[in-house]
C-alpha cells in the first residue's frame, strides 16, 4: 500500500495551485455518471460544461473545485480519443487523478521538490494539451507527478533535468483553446512507474485495466490531502 510516509511527505499540507486559495476555498465537484443532474448539461461543450462547473462553486461557496479520482465519468464519450471501444470494458471512462478546476492562467505549483522527467503538448480532442512531468526521489524511491492541461507558454522555457523546489510556479492553467477542450483546470496524477512514456501518461483508465493504474497511479489526496 502506497502511504504519506512511503512518498516522503512530512506535511499533507501540498499545494499544487496558487496559495492565493486556501484549502478552505476549494469545494468537491462530482462529475461521475451517476450525477443526474449533468444529463442536462452539455459536456460536449467546454462553454456549457464550465458554465456547470462555475455555478457549483457558487452553489457551495468556494472558489475553487476539485474531484474525481476513480471517478467513471461519461464525459469523455464525446472524444473519439478515449472511445475507441469494441467492448464496455475497453471504454476509457474511469478517472485516475484529481482535477481542480479554476480560471485559465492560475499558476500551477510543484507538488514536491523535483526535476522535470518529460514534457509535450498532447493534441488529441480530449487530451491533456500541454503537459509536464516531475520526477521525485525519496533515497532509492522514484515516483512522478503529471500536470495537464496548462498554458501553451508553460513549455517555452522548459528543459529536462529542470529543477523545481516544493511550492514553486511551473507553469499556468490553459483555456480550452489549448488544454484539449476543457473548461480551465489541473489534473494531476502520481504516477509510480513512467513506463516509457515521455510528456504523457494515461489520465483516463478502462474498467479492463483498472487494477493496473489503481497501483501504480495512487490517490493525488495523499498529497493534498483535499479528503
């Protein structure tokens, strides 16, 4: 079992979005299937999906939201990148970060000391668009953490072996234009082992692989500690 300790965190007090929002400001968002009140909403539309996403906020009187770690969402039906299913199974709809949702340019902050592992600008409908990857170490122990949908300047200036310290800016949130047609928001996922993947890494699992990622891709919560 994948624990605070385990990944060295001496606090649960991690912040990957700009202080300027405390925890108190952050309010949960159920994007799941089994919400009945988004089979009104059109989630096909960025416009319309942020619409939802801006009045549950309201609604409960934060800033700022988050969710949705192993959350089967019926959202991603709309991209012909997760779709690609012959069986239920195969269906790419099980979430496996959390995604915090705010206005596009809100800095995004790393999680963890780290160096920069890979970073792309993932283009497919539906897909993170720009992306970055830390590497973290605890003595012998290696783990990583993805941050997507951001800003297409974020990736400029960015070099690999790049070094970051805990709290500090490593890029800012993408509108929809660039973030792979989403309402503004991070996701951010631990990954334990990277594969061969560079600059990506699967965000989205099928109910066939799920045992897989639920392991290797633990829950975000043990650092931000937002449950």
């Amino acid at each position: 079992m994948i624990t605070a300790d385990l990944l060295g965190i001496e606090s649960r007090s991690i912040f990957v979005i700009d202080k300027a929002f405390a925890k108190k400001d952050y309010v949960p968002l159920d994007l799941s299937k089994d919400n009945k009140v988004l089979r009104s909403v059109d989630v096909a539309s960025s416009d319309k999906l942020g619409e939802y996403v801006n009045e549950q906020i309201q609604l409960k009187g934060g800033k700022i939201a988050f969710g949705g770690y192993l959350e089967t969402r019926n959202i991603y039906q709309r991209s012909a990148y997760f779709n690609q299913k012959t069986l239920p199974e195969d269906e790419r709809n099980i979430h496996l970060g959390v995604d915090i949702w705010v206005e596009a340019g809100t800095n995004v902050l790393a999680a963890l000391d780290g160096e920069v592992h890979s970073f792309n600008n993932n283009l497919n409908h539906g897909d993170y668009g720009p992306t970055i990857i830390l590497k973290h170490s605890q003595g012998d122990f290696c783990y990583y953490t993805l941050y997507g949908h951001l800003s297409e300047e974020s990736l400029l200036e960015l070099k690999i072996g790049k070094r970051f310290k805990q709290g500090e800016a490593i890029a800012q949130l993408g509108s929809s234009e660039v973030n792979g047609d989403y309402p503004p928001h991070l996701h951010f996922q631990i990954i334990l082992d990277i594969e061969n993947y560079l600059g990506d890494y699967p965000g989205v699992s099928s109910l066939k692989t799920l045992e897989f990622y639920k392991k290797n891709c633990p829950d975000p919560n043990l650092l931000l500690g937002l449950t």
